[in-house]
C-alpha cells in the first residue's frame, strides 16, 4: 500500500484531493493522510512512514518550501509535490529549483507526478 501525506491548510483542498485520487486510482493500494499545517506535517513525518507529500505552496503558518526544507534537515527524503493556485516561477530550495511545482486546475499534471513517484496505475 502506498501512503500519502496531504498537507493543506485549506479543508476543502483535501476533501477535493481525496475525491480525486478515489476516482483516479485503485483506492484499495492508497492511504491518505492530511495535515492542516507544516508544523503538523512535520509532526506526523517524524512518525510514520509516507510515499509521497503533496503540500500546499502558501499556508497560514508558512509555506510549503519551509515545509521541505525542515524534512531535509530532519533527513526526511520522500517524492515531495508542491500544490499551488498561483504558478508563478518555481521556487527554489538549497539552490535546487523545484520541479513539482503544479497549479492546482491541473490535475492532469498531478495524477502524472502521482503515477511516476509512486509507480502506480490509473484505474
């Protein structure tokens, strides 16, 4: 089974999340989990084991960038999607521009990145 973190600060982007990937993929091989802020994320990141993040760029308590960079510090290296309504140019972490930076309209985009880290079919 593949876990998901879904960090978001926004209630009804997880409802959305959650409907999307049951209508995407066999729900049966995911698990989702969602986190309402980064402190949270980081919280529940130390203690248990996920596949994948997908988190909001912009959050009350911060932002999704912060949220990276605090996972790398605590060597915390998982496929990490950065969900945003505003596209701009990618941001960058330790230098490194981020290249999972996807629009929250393109959900086209999202189940690619989803298929490719995870190694999962659509249904």
């Amino acid at each position: 089974m593949k876990t998901i973190l879904i960090v978001d600060d926004n209630k009804d982007i997880h409802h959305l999340l959650n409907n999307f990937l049951k209508k995407t993929f066999d729900f049966s091989r995911l698990a989702l989990q969602t986190a309402h802020s980064g402190s949270e994320a980081l919280r529940v990141l130390q203690s248990h084991h996920f596949d994948l993040v997908i988190c909001d760029l912009q959050m009350a308590d911060g932002n999704g960038v912060f949220l990276l960079e605090q996972m790398r510090s605590n060597k915390i290296s998982i496929p990490f999607i950065l969900f945003t309504s505003s596209p701009g140019s990618a941001p960058q972490v330790d230098g490194e521009i981020l290249k999972a930076v996807i629009s929250k309209n393109s959900t086209e985009e999202l189940a690619q990145k989803i298929e490719k880290y995870l190694e999962i079919q659509r249904v």
